[in-house]
C-alpha cells in the first residue's frame, strides 16, 4: 500500500509543480511523477475542471453518460443527413 500524504503537502506540492513543472518536482522531492499528476487530476476532479468529468461523477459514470450522449448525437445525426437527402432530392 502506498504512502499516505497530507492534503497540505499535497498542495504545496501541486503548487511547486505549476511554478517549477511536474517533472522537476518530482525529482527534486523524491516523487513520482505518476502520483503528482494524479493529485493533480483529484484536485481538478475536485472542483469540476476536467472536461468530460463531472464533480462527483466516477470515471465509468462519465463513460456511460458519454456513450449515451454519443448515442443520441449520431442518432440526430442520421436524422439530419436524412432529411437533407430528402430536401436535395425535392
């Protein structure tokens, strides 16, 4: 099991990866860069700045929501292509 952090290094952690970048913040406190970018994408999780992802929404609830979103997109868009044949053919 892996090493608990506390949210305030946490921060201060992000907070140096934005100044210095992720990779020479990692390196210079002994990080992974794995674990750094994925603090990063809890914090943005967190306060809904990830596209695609909504704040409490898991990763396979965005999935079902996009693949139903999906679904009806190309659905409207069979219609549309449709109703243009028949309006090119008038």
């Amino acid at each position: 099991m892996g090493q608990k952090y506390s949210a305030e290094y946490k921060a201060d952690v992000l907070k140096l990866a934005d100044e210095i970048g992720v990779r020479a913040a990692c390196e210079h406190l002994g990080l992974s860069t794995k674990t750094v970018y994925n603090w990063r994408r809890e914090e943005r999780l967190k306060h809904g700045e990830l596209r695609g992802v909504q704040p409490g929404e898991t990763a396979e609830q965005a999935v079902e929501r996009l693949l139903r979103e999906n679904k009806e997109l190309h659905e409207a868009n069979y219609i549309l292509r449709k109703a243009l044949g028949f309006m090119a053919g008038r």
